[in-house]
C-alpha cells in the first residue's frame, strides 16, 4: 500500500501522493497529467499544494459555466435538503417541471431523461430503431444508422462498434451491427449511404474528439434536406458542442438547422452531477412505453434541480452571448500563432482545435508544458491541443492562457 492510504505519510500529502494512490488502486483507463485538483472557482483550479492552475479545458465542456457557479450550487445545496433520489416508480416535484423547460428551451415537445452522455446516445439509437420499425416500416432487425467517421459519441460496446478509432475499438469486439461509417463532411457519402431501411443519421455537428472539426458550410443543412427527402430521422449529437458552447444554444443553430432528437449531456448538469437527455418531438419519443427503457437514476430531484438552474442560465441568451464574445476574441489571438509554431486553429465560440506545426512538441508534451505554466489543457491524437474554457473566462485570462500556448508551440520549446 502506498503511505498515503494508510495514513502514515508524515506532514501534508503532496500531490505525488495522491498521484502515486491513483496509480496503485484506480484502473489505467485515463492517462491524466499529474495535478491534483483540490479546488475550483469560476475559470480557476487549485491544486493541493496550492499553485493555481487556469482551466482551458472545462471538463470537456462540462463546466461551461465554470467551476461552483453560485446559483447552481445554490439549486443542488436546496435539493440536498429536501430529497434527492425516488426511482422512476414515482413522481417527484422537479421532474415535470424540468422536462417542460428544457423542452421550452431547446424547442422540442418531450425530454428522456438519463444520467450519461454515451447512455443519451445509446437511448437515441434505441428510439431511432423502433421509430423505424414502427413509424417507417422498416422490418424487423434491420435498420440502419448512418455516423460519421472520426466520431465520438461514447465509449459503450454499441456505441464503439461504429468508431474508426482502433484504440476505442481494439479487443472489444464482437460489435453491434446496423452502422454505415461515412466521411465526416461528406454529403455525398451520406445520400449514397441511405436505404429504405435507414432509420436515422447520427452525427456531430462539430466534432470533438476528432480535434474541433467543422463540417464544410451546408453540410449540416444537406443532411436535413436529405433526411426530410427520405423519411429518416437527423439525430445530433450536441453533447459537447450544445448549452453555449458554439456561440448559440446549439452548434446546429449556426445553419438554421434543427434535429429530430438532440442529444444533451455535459453542461446540462452544470459540472456538479452527471446530467443527460435526450429532447425531441413527441412524434418519435413518443414511441417509448412503459417498461421499454429506463434508468433508475435518470431525472433524479437532485438532476432535475440542477438541470432547471442551468436552463434559467441559458434562457437570459448571457451565455451564449459571452461565448460568441470570448470566443471570437479567443480565435482572433490564437490565429495569430499560425506559422508560429501552429498550423491551424478550427472551431466556434469558446472552442478551438489547435493544431500544433510539425516539428512543435506533441500534443501530451504540449498539455504537460502548458500545466507547468498554469494553463489546464488537454491533447487530442497526437498535435492537436483541445481549447474550451468556461463560459465565464475574462480577455485578460484568455491573454493568459494564449500567451502559454505561443511559449509552447515553438519549435524546440519542449
């Protein structure tokens, strides 16, 4: 055992310590960078041994209104105090009430509330499958998704089974079939790809993972057209690019576009608890009846609480507003780092991809080089470094934040 977890370290546990705890007892399923986080206040962390740290990466999105925003913490300490699980065996005060804003909010008629992310995916696939079977005609057991590939929609053994990354992929088959992977961006691999038994198409309208790639201008509205044209579901996947983070409620809004089911995870919990849902019209997830599908967790009090206090965040447009604001500012002081040590920046609102020039550090270099300057991010794949800090980041902490980026990405710097 290490000394920490038996308590006879002598002084105050440093951030080795906990670093050498997690090591020992946690699986090897992330590969963090080695700070400690004890702390967090608006676009701010703390470390245990008390260096602050500025955070560019948000939680993937999560925290989009920073680390313990007042009136969120304020909604879950209420509900604390009053109750926080029931099981869906019964109403609670906050369910209805959430499910009704949310709706309101995004546009749509009806919410299915979940907990995860990947568990709002899986629960739109489940709900394209039978919308196809029982809505289009579709026969039984054959219906047909169309993804894109270089997707992230999760790390399920369904959800996996359509990645084209080998390391999401590698010894976890067999995979679960009725998936056609087509290019991200292109829409006439998508219309090729369309048959009678296409129930759905599921896609990112910004992809994360894949390093902040925007899709070519009408591509978005393409698939619409296409859906419309052929009686198939258009299915987005708003889990990270959704709630502000694009500059609009949805990264879809930029092309006038709207889904048939949008899937919402992340920042609808406010990065206090795992919040997740899918919204959409009553004419698909209506299909769903008693006993099809469920989680005892999903819409919670607690959840619903929280979830509420992030829709009255959003309905003021604030956000959204300051993600705009911020984020062409950000773009503007990132772009002037191209040829200067960066290739490319891509991205909308508060969120960029970075790609680093050959010959630059990697990108985990780069991650580890920026915490040891006080800036939190974090690589994808091997160049490029994934920017998304909170919503409520100043100019002058975005100054900051750039500045450690152009101290990094020089050639020989690392």
């Amino acid at each position: 055992m290490t000394a920490i977890a038996t308590h006879h370290t002598a002084g105050t546990p440093t951030g080795a310590d906990y670093v050498a705890l997690d090591e020992e007892w946690s699986t090897h399923n992330y590969h963090p960078l080695p700070v400690v986080i004890s702390h967090g206040e608006g676009a701010w962390v703390t470390d245990v041994e008390g260096r602050r740290y500025l955070d560019f990466l948000s939680g993937y999105s999560s925290l989009n209104f920073g680390h313990r925003h007042p009136a969120l913490v304020a909604a879950a300490v209420e509900q604390l105090g009053r109750v926080t699980l029931t099981s869906r065996a019964f109403h609670h005060d906050q369910f209805g009430l959430f499910c009704r804003e949310l709706a309101q909010l995004t546009g749509t008629e009806m919410v299915l509330a979940m907990n995860s992310g990947a568990e709002a995916v899986e629960s739109a696939i489940k709900v394209a499958r039978k919308w196809a079977y029982q809505v289009k005609g579709v026969p039984e057991g054959t219906a047909e998704i169309i993804v894109a590939g270089s997707n992230f929609h999760g790390r399920t053994t369904t959800i996996v089974s359509f990645s084209t990354d080998e390391t999401a992929r590698n010894d976890f088959g067999p995979f679960t079939p009725g998936f056609t992977v087509v290019k991200y961006g292109a829409l006439d691999e998508v219309e090729s790809a369309i048959t009678p038994r296409t129930a759905a198409v599921l896609i990112e309208p910004i992809q994360g993972e894949a390093g902040v790639v925007v899709p070519p201008a009408g591509y978005l509205a393409g698939i619409r057209r296409l859906c419309d044209e052929n009686n198939v579901l258009m299915i987005a996947d708003e889990i990270q690019s959704g709630l502000g983070r694009t500059g609009e409620l949805f990264a879809l809004d930029h092309e006038g576009v709207r889904a048939d089911l949008y899937t919402l995870g992340k920042a609808l919990g406010g990065g206090i608890l795992p919040v997740s849902a899918v919204v959409g019209s009553r004419a698909v997830l209506g299909v769903l009846k008693p006993g099809e599908h469920g989680s005892t967790f999903g819409g919670n009090p607690l959840a619903c609480a929280v979830g509420r206090a992030v829709v009255r965040l959003l309905e003021t447009g604030e956000f959204q507003e300051r993600s705009r604001e911020m984020g062409t500012y950000l773009h503007a002081e990132l772009t002037k780092l191209v040829g200067q040590g960066i290739a490319e920046v891509r991205g909308r609102g508060l969120w960029a991809g970075v790609e680093i020039a050959p010959g630059g550090p990697v990108g985990r270099a780069a991650s580890e080089a920026l915490a040891a300057r006080g800036v939190l991010c974090k690589e994808t794949h091997a160049s490029t470094l994934r920017v998304a800090p909170p919503l409520v980041i100043t100019r002058d902490e975005i100054d900051l934040g750039v500045r450690a980026i152009a101290e990094v990405v020089r050639p020989g710097s690392v």
